[in-house]
C-alpha cells in the first residue's frame, strides 16, 4: 500500500508514514491495516498500525519483497540472538507461577500455575520480565508470581523435584486514585475546565506513587491488572480479566486523548489569535472545541463509573450508546480536515512568526515532538478506535452475559459514526 496522507503514530504499536512510502501489508481489521516499512538505511523494517484511509493499494514489486523480507529476516535473526544473549547474563532470580495468565498483549506471555521461569527484570514493579523453559520471553502480572527461595528449597529439594515452600500472601489492597489529566472538567461552573489556562502534564511527569497515573511514561501504558485488587482479581476468571482489560484500554485511550484535545486548544488554538484572524482559526480548527467537549463528558462518565467499581466495570456499553449521537459532531470536523490542512500549510508559508511559533510548539515536552498536523489528525484516528477496542470487548463478553446486548448495540453505534465521518472525509 501506498500513503497518500501523512500519518503520525498515536500510540506505540502505531506506525507512522509519510507521503510516498510504500508498506507491506500484512493484516487487515476493519479501517486498520497492519504493515511495515523499510528503515531510511535499508536494513531492517518499522512494523505497525496504520488506518486504510491513509493510503492505496499497489502492485509492488516481488522481487524487492523478497529482497526486503530477507533483510528484514536477517535482522530479526540477529536481533533475537543478541537479545538472548543479553537476557542470559543478567537473570535475577527464579519464580513459580501462582495463577494461570493469558497473555493479552505481544509483550506479555502465558503462564500456568506451577510453572517455573526465569526473572529477568523487575523493575516495572508490577510486571516482571520473564522466560519459560522453552526461551519465550515476555511480562506476567507480578502479582501472579512468587519469587524462589533458592537457598531456602537447596536444603529441602533437589533441582530436578522442583519442591517448593509455601506460597507468600497476596498483597493487600491498595487505595485505587483516578488519574489526573491535568483538567478540573466540571470544576467551575461558570467556565468550561477547557477553556482554562490550567496546565497540561508532561508525559513522563512524576507522580506519587499512591496515584494511578496514565502518562506516556517510559515504561508505557498501565495494564488493567496493575490498578485492580489482587484479591478481587484472584477470583475472576481469566474470560472476565480479557474483557477488563479490554475495558480499561478503552478508558485509557480516552484519557490520553483528551489530553491531547485540550493540548491543542491550550497550546495552538488559543494562542495562534495573535498570528491569524478568527475566521482563519475556525478553518485550520474547526469545531475542535466541541469535540473536547463531548469526549470529556464522555469520559468524566467512564472514570465515575471505574471508581466506583475500583475497576470491575459492567455497564461500559449503556454509557457509550448514551453518548453516540454526540459523536455526529466529528463529521463536521473531518469533513473539513483536508481543507484545514491546505489551509494551515499556505499559512505557514505565508506568515514565518507563525512557522517560527509552531516549531517553538514542537519543543515544548508536552507536544512529545511532534508537530501541530500530528495533533489535528488525533480526531480522525479516535473515532476508528472505539469500533476496534468495542470489538474486543465483545469477543470477551459471551452470549448471555447481561451486557452482550448493550455492547452490540453500541458496537453498531460506533460503526454508524465511523461511517459517517468516513463519507464526510471523502465528500
């Protein structure tokens, strides 16, 4: 597939194109296609998620497949064995699993109860890096595993026996505090919080450790199972976990996605009325104001609802169907993104105290380095989002569960909005 449209990566299984790059195709769902493209050297390939809207379909040529496909093997060859290398020379310890965990995510690996596994890393805290007797590497909940006494099970058992002690207790339960997005939503009501001149937080900020945070740290998104109680979680089955952690994905990605809502209202909109007219904002913007609006309802209603169930959440469908029709307001704002986008460009170009003040922007840590047609493009790649993770909530909520209904029905919301907004982008 050819891109025919920049595309900026959202999140880390993203990948980002640019006009003119050509990437091969490996999977397909629904508007997300995965794929991967050559590195500017050549020798090995980026991998990711990019939406079908970005780009077309072509012919390549198989011969530079081929080519490709075996530097890229070669690569990952090498890769994988200076991987395994270095993980060999650095294990801290061994552990036994508790608790079966199905991996949810590429990085994390499925244990059973009994198993031992080498402990390579542990200073995520809650997720720990771990092998298994076959050499597959990957992250398992902390909570699901204890850590060997080697010295303590030498003098009772031999290395073939595999006896162990008893198990430690589960950790208590710890006090569960909502993530602060650097917004008071619904604090004045005399003024929206989005409108304020509140700050943002910058990714990678830090926190007190009583505070479950959902920045862009270095150690990436927080998985459901770090938040919930250990002791609740031990009596949920792992079909329940799947869904919860599919649950929490969705609120999750809200979260960082009215971050960054506010982030283009606080740090472009608002102060670019010095270098362009009203009217000049309301075509580069659009209706970006409303759509802030409506995600933080949407929102502040997940995040009561997450609280008040510390994180076992049964009634996510009703929520998003009673907001669907609020959703419509998004084909106006994609409907209008290609004339933006020219719009924002011959600007650009026009006028450098502007050009100067974005590059400016781009510097700022809490733009992440990327620039303001990164941002613009946010609403765009949401919106395909809820039909994406919906899907996955409802791959885990079996027939007759009493929330299969709600979510298909609000599955076939969000695919109504998509389609909407899909032909308002390309009217």
């Amino acid at each position: 597939a050819k891109c025919v449209f920049d595309f900026s990566a959202g999140r880390e299984d993203d990948l980002s194109l640019a006009v003119g790059d050509v990437a091969d195709v490996e999977r397909e769902d629904g508007d997300w296609l995965m794929g991967s493209v050559l590195t500017a050297d050549g020798g090995s390939r980026r991998r990711g998620w990019f939406p079908r809207a970005f780009v077309e379909k072509i012919n390549a040529n198989r011969e530079a497949e081929e080519a490709a496909a075996a530097a890229a093997a070669a690569a990952a060859a090498e890769a994988a064995a200076e991987a395994a290398a270095e993980m060999a020379a650095r294990i801290v310890g061994v552990a036994e699993a508790v608790f079966d965990y199905d991996a949810a995510r590429a990085d994390e690996l499925t244990v059973a109860p009994g198993d031992r596994l080498d402990v390579l890393d542990t200073a995520m805290e809650q997720w720990w890096k771990v092998r298994n007797a076959r050499g597959d590497v990957g992250l398992v909940p902390a909570v699901y595993l204890r850590m060997l006494d080697q010295d303590a099970s030498a003098s009772t058992t031999t290395a073939s026996t595999g006896l162990l002690g008893p198990p430690p207790l589960l950790p208590p339960k710890k006090q569960k505090t909502m993530p602060d997005l650097g917004m008071d939503r619904f604090a004045s009501t005399s003024m929206p919080a989005w409108k304020s001149s509140q700050s943002l937080d910058a990714p990678g900020m830090s926190r007190s450790s009583s505070q479950r945070a959902y920045s862009s740290s270095s150690e990436g998104p927080q998985h459901w199972v770090s938040v919930v109680d250990p002791n609740r979680l031990a009596v949920l089955s792992i079909e329940e976990r799947k869904r919860q952690e599919a649950i929490f994905e969705l609120i999750q990605t809200e979260q960082y996605y009215v971050r960054d809502l506010q982030l283009i209202v606080q740090v472009f909109y608002e102060p670019m009325s010095q270098f362009l007219a009203q009217a000049d904002l309301e075509t580069i913007f659009s209706n970006i104001e409303t759509l802030l609006l409506t995600n933080s309802i949407i929102l502040s209603d997940w995040e009561a609802v997450q609280a008040e169930s510390e994180f076992v959440v049964t009634n996510i469908g009703q929520i998003f169907l009673r907001h669907a029709k609020e959703l419509d307001c998004y084909a106006t704002y994609c409907g209008n993104q290609l004339t933006a986008s020219k719009f924002l460009q011959k600007r650009r170009q026009e006028l450098e105290r502007l050009q100067d003040f974005l590059k400016n922007c781009q510097r700022d840590p809490r733009c992440r380095s990327l620039d303001i047609s990164s941002f613009l493009l946010r609403p765009m790649q949401h919106i395909t989002r809820y039909t994406l993770i919906l899907k996955q909530i409802l791959h885990y909520t079996p027939q007759g569960h009493p929330e299969r209904d709600d979510i298909e029905r609000a599955l076939a919301a969000a695919d109504g909005v998509a389609d909407k907004v899909n032909r308002a982008a390309l009217a």
